[in-house]
C-alpha cells in the first residue's frame, strides 16, 4: 500500500480509509515545506531521493535515528563545499 501510495503522491490513510486530506501540507509538516523548497533547485536524481524522503515525511515514519542520520549527511555535504 505503501508503494501505491507514494506513486499516487496520497497519504496511505487518505488511501486506505479515504479520510482526511489526500497530501499533507506543508503546515502539517515543516520538513515536507522545505524539501518542497529545495525541489527546484536539485539535480532529476536528487528530485527523486527528496521525493522518497518527503514521502516518509508525510507518512510520518521518520523517526529521531532517520533525522539525525539526515543531518549527518547534510553535514557532510556541508563540508565539501
């Protein structure tokens, strides 16, 4: 369901249940608005990991490991500019 979902750009409840909004907005999740933010400025591959990442966002499976490993790679991008 999971993949479905992601391929539609639905929530998986919206989806499986029909209830509340088909996407979670940005005010729902300050992440999803700024992945959204970084879209138009990054590579076709990249445009697809930050989907994949909003997506987990939006269905809320990111977890305080998955944030901290996020900002680690952040860091390290950081370091070779």
């Amino acid at each position: 369901m999971r993949a479905i979902a992601d391929w539609l750009n639905v929530r998986v409840a919206w989806l499986r249940d029909g209830e509340g909004p088909i996407r979670a907005t940005a005010s729902q999740n300050p992440a999803v608005a700024e992945i959204d933010a970084m879209m138009s400025q990054a590579s076709p591959r990249s445009q697809r990991v930050l989907q994949r990442i909003k997506a987990a966002a939006d269905a809320g499976r990111l977890t305080e490991e998955d944030l901290e490993a996020l900002g680690a790679i952040a860091d390290r991008l950081e370091k070779k500019n």
